[in-house]
C-alpha cells in the first residue's frame, strides 16, 4: 500500500519523517505512509540517518525546508530537547522528544503547519513526547499486566527508558529497579523518581524479589550478536510474570526467546510503535489517526502479514 502511495509523489506532497542511527530497521514509514493514503492526505514520510553531531542541523533542515512533522528514534530522544524552539508539557513531563511538530504563528497564536497555509509565516519546532501514554497502553493490551501496584525492573536510562520510568512512576508502580550500563546515569533518574513520586519505591542494581514487568528500553537485541540486556545469572527470568522489549525488529528478539523459554509473556515494541505513531500523526494532520490501517502495515512490515 505504502510503496502505491509513494509513486503518486507530486510538487505539492508535504513531508514527514523520522531520524535515527541506526535507522534501516524502521517500520514507521510504512505504518504513516498507509495512513496518509487512507485518508487522502498528499503527504509522505521518510526515515533519515542522522548523526547525533547534526541532529540540531537536521531539525532547522527540515523546518527550513517545509516539513511537517518528526519522529526521533536512538539515540535522538534526550538530546531534541537542546533543539526545538518550544517544548509541550508532555516531553517535559517525561524528559524526552520522541515527535516534533512545526508550527506557524498566525495573529499571535502557533498551528501545526499541515494543517493551514504557513506560506510567509514564522515557524517554529515543538518537541511532544508521545512515547509514555503509548507504552502504557501497550502493556496493557500486549503484555496484560496492569502497571499499577506492579513490580517492575527497567533496563535502561536513556530517552526512550527515561519516559518509561517517569511514567511508571506517574500511573503508580509499587516499586521500580533501574539496571543501565552507566550507573551514574540510572542514579540520577532514581533520584529524580524519588522525588517527584516519593510514594514510588526505586532503586538502582537488580531486585531481591519477583517482579511482574521486566521492560527492555535499551537497544541490544536491535543488531545481530548484541548480548541480552539482562544479566540472567544476577536475575533469572523465571522471576518475571511478563518481558517487554521495545525492540520491535527483529520482531522476536534473543530476550523474548530466552523469556518465552522461561514461561513468561511476552511482547516488542510495535504496539508501543502503532500508539506513538498514532498520536504523532494527529498531532501533524489534526484528523483522527486509522488505528487499524497502521496496525494492518505494521503487522505487514514486521510479520510479513497483518498480526
């Protein structure tokens, strides 16, 4: 559907993209570029690789040249913040920017510029997060465990682990581990956790206890040969009702084979892909985002066939 879509490309097609490093392995042009043919829309959507040393010039490129809106991917999410012009309460709420928007100004007041002429207008990029409220929902509907009250161990601290771990926090976790490579790094969003959520018990290192959520939001699994993220030897994954690994390709990775082995359930990355996308995209176009078509190209994308 996507590859039809994008032969009709014409002067007056509006733009749209995600930038990442690495970025070959991303589904998100296929599941916005369904949509955008779904709803009539002359737009397309592109995925970028960009170097992390020019993530601030690539985001004036795209402003400058018309774009509507960006997704950002590994390992953009934490450093966007520096970049955009204006941040929405979301990603300063969860301390990433998972989606920019460009805005222009009309009679003092700032819209999307999908959604009206921006011709000779000043415009601007605001940074959204759109990642927290999608992983939430995920859990929920893939893994069917309710965050709330659970016991969860976080590997990872960056962007996209960031958002989690505030969010965790925000919808009411009992209690929440942080295991990362650099520990300084998961200390401080320990501490941060502590005192915004002081009722939220977080600690740094692996849990004495069981846990029902073990969530992956660092990106080993992502390349071939990559190492689990998870010491097994330190915490088995027999101890874990459920493992989410945001990875969605490979859409099977070695931690959700060594967790399925070990009777957990089980789930990746694209049901958090598919909510993300979704929000992003209505936040470009103003119209309700078609759920099922980009679940539909994901499921396509990923699987090979609607999932």
């Amino acid at each position: 559907m996507a590859h039809g879509y994008l032969r009709h490309l014409s002067a007056g097609t509006r733009l749209c993209a995600v930038f990442g490093q690495p970025i070959r392995h991303s589904a998100s042009p296929a599941m916005h570029n369904a949509a955008f043919e779904a709803a009539g829309l002359d737009w397309a959507y592109v995925a970028c690789e960009v170097d992390p040393t020019y993530l601030g010039e690539a985001i004036t490129g795209a402003r400058r040249m018309g774009f509507c809106g960006l997704n950002l991917t590994v390992p953009h999410k934490l450093e966007a913040i520096e970049w955009v012009d204006e941040l929405d309460e979301s990603a300063k709420a969860w301390g990433a920017v998972n989606t920019v928007a460009f805005e222009a100004e009309v009679d003092g007041e700032w819209f999307p510029v999908g959604q009206i002429d921006p011709t000779g207008r000043a415009i601007r990029s605001k940074g959204y997060n759109t990642d927290a409220d999608a992983l939430i929902r995920a859990l929920k509907e893939d893994l069917r465990i309710e965050p709330r009250s659970a016991r969860v161990l976080l590997l990872g601290a960056g962007g996209a682990a960031r958002a989690a771990a505030l969010k965790l926090a925000d919808e009411g976790v009992l209690e929440l581990w942080l295991v990362n490579r650099t520990i300084p790094k998961a200390q401080e969003l320990a501490t941060e956790i502590s005192h915004r959520y002081p009722a939220v018990t977080v600690d740094v290192g692996y849990p004495e206890s069981d846990v029902e959520i073990i969530l992956n939001g660092t990106s080993l699994g992502l390349k071939s040969g990559d190492p689990l993220p998870l010491d097994v030897d330190r915490f088995p994954l027999e101890r874990a009702d459920g493992v989410y690994d945001m990875i969605y390709r490979p859409a099977v990775t070695p931690l959700l084979t060594a967790a399925h082995a070990a009777g957990c359930q089980t789930a990746n990355g694209l049901g958090m892909l598919l909510y993300q996308g979704a929000a992003a995209w209505e936040l470009w176009t103003g119209r309700q985002a078609p759920i099922e078509v980009m679940r539909e190209a994901l499921g396509r994308e990923v699987y090979g066939g609607p999932r």
